[in-house]
C-alpha cells in the first residue's frame, strides 16, 4: 500500500516581515470531510505497515495486561469519619469508588462505579469526585469525548439518586463549601479553553453566581481548599506569576480577597492553618522557601524554610505536630521530618542509587502517621506509613505485579553524560541482569524536558515486555525539566529551548560512545512537549537513532504560539516566549520541528495523536506527517495513527489504553527484528 499523499494548498503566513508557506494548513478543518478522509487513509496505511506485527501485538498486550492484578484495590485512607478507597473488579476497565464509615470493618457503599457511566461509550473520563462536608451529597465530574470538558453530576448518597440539574462545560474541578449546598467550580472560555472563570452554584435554587473572572488571557484560574477546610483559595496562574484570593468557606457568597498582588516573576501558593498563612513562595528565592504570616497581614513574614542554592522545595504537609518537606537536592528527592515542638528534624531513608519518593493522601493533620509513596525503576510502586516520633516504616502495599516477576532479575543505576557545553546531564537507565552493558543493546531513551516537570524513575510493569527482550531502558533528565532544581529548568525554556534538545541529543550519544547501543539499535520516545523534542532532535540529529515514537507531538510551534484562539496559546508565552516579538519568533523558528523540516534522511518515526485532543491539536502532528513525506530522502517507514474518538491523554480504560503500547513497541521490535 502507498503512502497517502496530502494534497498541498499553499497557505501564506507573515510575521515580523518574514513569509512563511504552509501547505497543510488546510489540515486544521476538523469538521471538513477531506480532512478526515485523509486521516482515516493514514490510519489504513499505518494498519497496513504494520499487519505483519498483529501476532507480536496480541502477543505484547497479553502479556501487559496479563500483568495487571484483576481484582485489585487502593489503601483506604482516612478523612472525616470514613476510609475512602477504590477499587477494580476483574475484566472490568473502570475503577470502583468506595467508602467505609469509621472502621474498615464496617459495609462498603459505593460512591461511583465508571464502569456503569461507562457503558456504551468509546471514551469515559472521571476528573474529580468530591463528598460534601455532610457526606451526603456526592458531585463528580465526567468527559465522553476526550475535549477535557466536563459535565458535574450530583448524587445523593443515601438514596443513590443522581439529580437532573448538571453543571456543562467545566474544566472538571469541584470544590464544596461548607454550607453543604454550595459548589465551586472553573468555566472554560469556549474557543481557547482557557480557565478563565470561578462559579458558585447552589444546589435546589438552581443558581449560577460567577465569583471571579481573570481577564487577562496569560493567566488561568484555579480553585482549591485549605488545609482546615476554613478558606476557599482561589488561584490566578501563569508560568511566572500567582495571585490568591480567598473565601470563608462557610460564606459561599462573600467576595473574594486577595492575598498578595500579583507581581511578575513571583510564584506563590498559599494554605491555612493554626490561624495563619502558609506561603510557598520564590520571592527572592529561586529554589522556593516557606514563610507563615498573620491572617489580616498575609504580607508580613515570618520565614520558616529559607531558600537554598542546592535544594529545590518541592512540596510540604502540615499536621499538628509536624512539618513535612519533600525536597530535591543532586536530582533525588528527600522527605524531611520537623517536629515543631522539639524542633528537631530528620529525613527518611532510601537506599537505591536512584528513586522516586513522594507525599501521599495526608488529609488528617493530628496524626503522627505520614503516608508516602516509594518507586524506582526496578521497585514497584510501594505505599507506606512513616511514624514520625517512632521512625518505624510500615509497607501497606507494594503495587502486584503478576506472573514471574522477580525484581532481583532488574537493575537500575544513574549515569551522566557531558552536553555541548560542559553540563553534566543526569540519566536512570534500568535493563535485565546478565546482559552486557558494553553489548551494543537495543535502548529506548525516554524524556520531556518542559514546563519543569520532572520525569522521575519510577516502575512500570508495562516496559517489562522490553526489558525482557534484552532493552536498555534509559530517563534524560535533560533541561527543561527540574531535576537538578529551578535553575534547571530556566535553563532549558525561552531563549534557552535549544539546550533541551541538545542534552537529549549528547544523551544518546552518551550511550552509543559508552556501547551501552549503536545508532542501529538506538530508539527514542517522547509525547506532548515531548513529542516536540522528538521533532526537533530528528531534524538535528537523525543519524543517531533507529526509530522515534512521537505521541501527540506539539511540533508546529510558531504556528500555534501565533493563533491565540487555539487552546493554551497565551498562557504559554512564558514557557516558549511570545513570537509577535520578533526575538522569540526567529527563536522559535530555528527549532520548531515543523518548520525545520528539511531534504535528508530520517529514522523511522510513529506519531500519535487524538482527533479531539484539547492540548495539541491533532493537525500538528498531522501537517508534519504530511510534510515529512514529501522532504524525506529515505525509505524508512513514516506512519501516523489518529485516534479517531480520544483526546490527548488517549483511550480511557485500564486495558484498552494498552493496545496503543502494544502496537508501539511492535513497531520498535518489528524494526529490530525482534519478532518474538
């Protein structure tokens, strides 16, 4: 079968006196039939490409899912009188919510079944779930198209009857006052999908009450509760810059007062409790630090945890007698214990050369008792409580891993590599014990590198199926990313984008000069921000890999940073710059994967998107596949699978979402010619 072909309607772009023509902009009609006739061609053609796999795909799905514990339940955690868990029953999709009042002795009542919301649908997608103060009334929040709009539901607990009256057209979020009547809740502005809006609606009224409106498109707007469930936080965000209101939450209909101003550049968030402000704030402090203020004065502070040029402060908990931080110093996150009676601090253990830790569900704050979670990349995910006067740990569960795994058979380490200039990049790589790591192995190297969100090494039963085909599984913490702290991260944004590139690309080379892989056995794997990298490394390096894995891959990045009707455009000027200035636009030019497409060869690439995907449009992905073809000067195999009923975070459902996997790494081992 050939390669479908998409016809090329020359579009003219200018800005900033440059002109640039898009042939497939056209791709962008979501409702126009050419537009799905063509995707629904790749998708034949990719199905074609790939036939000969569907033995090895049925094969890889049944062992991933023949991996996940069928009838399996999370660690009931306490808050308000009940324990609150979920749970999944065997060869059903959707998880199971339920709560135990004061003993887990007592009989469950389920609160929600998806599996029941989900019948008849192709795409189910629960957002939140929240009780009343009372626990009478429970409100969820459901997505049927992948769009990430929400529709919020109200169930009466004691009779199982959920209310006609809905709420449309949220962004999924549900906050409870605590009047028991009252709902909080976030509306999207219709084109952009940005967060725009604050409601209240009070249930048997039937009244919407809009309570805040941020006007300026850069921010977004969130609504929370504070650790005493005194105060509604309402949170104006951007990349650079918060600002907070709050609201006594037992007087849903007060305005809002501000907190602080906003002030650009300044980064805080904000909680209550013992009669004070918590604020985890950047002001004059890079890494975050703490400080408390009184409740009419929330701008006079007292500092708590000072800044630290080493450690990043990621998180805290508050309790009664404790203060909990979760930090990151060399990469690795530490949980730090204060006793704020004593004074006294210490942190809890962990042995492996290279892990993710962090704080669990901790609702009640008079406890000694903390609940965390523990991973690394051969230790499956592991959730404990930690005495904190006693030191002692208790394991409540370790996540089961079904069939004979042994996790003695894995091992993981950190490795580092030197970048371009001088940098020293940290990777977690993990591999099958026994296998020769000077050995030439097929290795798939993963990252993101964006929003300063940290790819921690964690476990994944999934990526067994590679290991135990002899892969090297690798992690870059390439910049972008905050695992070597804020600095990192600002390193690797703005007009300093292309070191996250770049890292990734010394990275592989790391890995091909040490004989860990060759550029023949070599493959690379990133989605959303890092589907971008993935676009911009094979413009820039495609000599060093075999195959790319692109999922939702934001590739036409001055196209879409220039339309602020698309969704999350102008909230993302601070993370990849504004291109109406001309600075960030030739920036942004000279790396955008779209736009660097160029005559040479390319390794074989697989790219994924959703039609509704709400975060990166599906013709990004779509107009680059299509431009690709026509510049490429090799043989290798470009396809691209559109899910025709998803969005960006793809199919819903505990084994269905595997079927994607499954024919990704298909894709890979068909490559290698690992068939089995």
């Amino acid at each position: 079968m050939k390669a479908p072909i998409a016809p090329q309607k020359p579009h003219i772009l200018n800005k900033h006196g440059h002109e640039r023509i898009d042939n497939y902009y056209w791709l962008n009609q979501r409702e126009d039939q050419e537009v799905i006739d063509y995707l629904n061609k790749e998708n034949e053609y990719t199905q074609n490409f790939l036939a000969p796999t569907q033995q090895l795909q049925d094969k890889l799905y049944e062992e991933i899912v023949g991996r996940i514990k069928q009838n399996d339940e999370s660690v009931p955690y306490f808050c308000d009188g009940y324990y609150f868990y979920s749970r999944y029953e065997k060869g059903k999709e959707y998880p199971i919510f339920c709560r135990k009042k004061e003993s887990l002795e007592n009989k469950e009542e389920i609160l929600l079944d998806v599996n029941e919301l989900a019948k008849d649908q192709s795409y189910c997608q629960v957002s939140s779930i929240s009780v009343s103060p009372n626990d009478q009334l429970l409100a969820y929040s459901v997505d049927y198209v992948g769009r990430r709009l929400y529709t919020v539901y109200i169930k009466d607990l004691s009779t199982g009857e959920v209310y006609e009256e809905t709420i449309t057209q949220t962004n999924g979020d549900i906050v409870w006052a605590n009047d028991n009547q009252t709902i909080f809740y976030t509306v999207q502005e219709q084109e952009t999908l940005r967060d725009h809006k604050i409601f209240s609606y009070k249930l048997g009224i039937k009244e919407h009450k809009e309570v805040f409106h941020e006007e300026d498109d850069t921010f977004g707007v969130a609504i929370s509760k504070s650790r005493d469930k005194q105060f509604l936080v309402i949170t104006s965000y951007s990349t650079l810059t918060n600002e907070c209101h709050y609201i006594n939450a037992l007087q849903p209909d007060d305005e809002p007062k501000v907190i602080l101003l906003r002030e650009r550049g300044h980064e805080y968030s904000v909680d209550f409790y013992n009669n004070q402000w918590y604020l985890y704030t950047n002001k004059e402090a890079q890494n975050f630090k703490l400080v408390t203020a009184p409740f009419e004065q929330p701008s006079q502070w007292t500092e708590l945890i000072p800044h630290r040029e080493d450690t990043l402060l990621e998180s805290y908990e508050l309790f009664e007698n404790y203060l909990v931080l979760e930090e990151r110093n060399n990469g690795l996150v530490q949980i730090r214990i204060i006793d704020t009676n004593t004074h006294t601090t210490h942190n809890i253990s962990f042995e492996e050369e290279t892990y993710s830790t962090y704080l669990g569900v901790n609702y009640e704050p008079n406890t000694k008792k903390l609940r965390y979670i523990y991973t690394s990349m051969t230790t499956p995910h592991s959730v404990l409580d930690y005495d904190m006067e006693t030191r002692e740990k208790t394991l409540l569960k370790q996540h089961e891993v079904q069939g004979e795994f042994d996790s003695a058979n894995y091992e993981t380490k950190r490795i580092w590599a030197t970048a371009k200039d001088g940098t020293q990049v940290p990777m977690s790589i993990v591999y099958k014990k026994g296998i020769n790591l000077k050995g030439n192995n097929p290795t798939l190297l993963y990252a993101y590198g964006s929003y300063g969100i940290t790819i921690n090494p964690s476990f994944s039963s999934v990526r067994l199926s590679l290991l135990d085909r002899g892969f090297i599984y690798a992690i870059a913490h390439i910049r972008g990313s905050e695992y070597l702290g804020r600095k990192w991260y600002e390193d690797g944004k703005l007009l300093k984008k292309m070191n996250t590139f770049t890292d990734f690309i010394d990275c592989a080379k790391h890995l091909t000069n040490e004989g860990y892989t060759s550029s023949d056995k070599l493959c690379a794997m990133g989605g959303s921000a890092g589907g971008m990298l993935m676009g911009g490394i094979v413009n820039l390096a495609p000599q060093l890999f075999k195959a790319i894995i692109s999922a939702v891959p934001f590739v036409d990045v001055v196209t879409t940073m220039l339309d602020d009707s698309i969704p999350l455009t102008t909230g993302e000027y601070d993370e990849w710059g504004n291109p109406n200035e001309k600075e960030y636009y030739e920036y942004m030019l000279s790396y955008s994967p779209y736009d660097q497409v160029k005559a040479q060869d390319y390794p074989a690439l697989l790219v994924t998107t959703g039609l509704h995907d709400s975060q990166v449009q599906y013709w990004e992905p779509a107009k680059w596949v299509a431009k690709l073809r026509t510049q490429k000067t090799d043989n290798n195999p470009l396809l691209l699978h559109t899910n025709m009923e998803a969005g960006h975070s793809g199919t819903t459902g505990r084994f269905a979402i595997h079927k994607e996997t499954a024919m990704e790494y298909a894709f890979l081992l068909h490559l290698l010619a690992i068939n089995s």
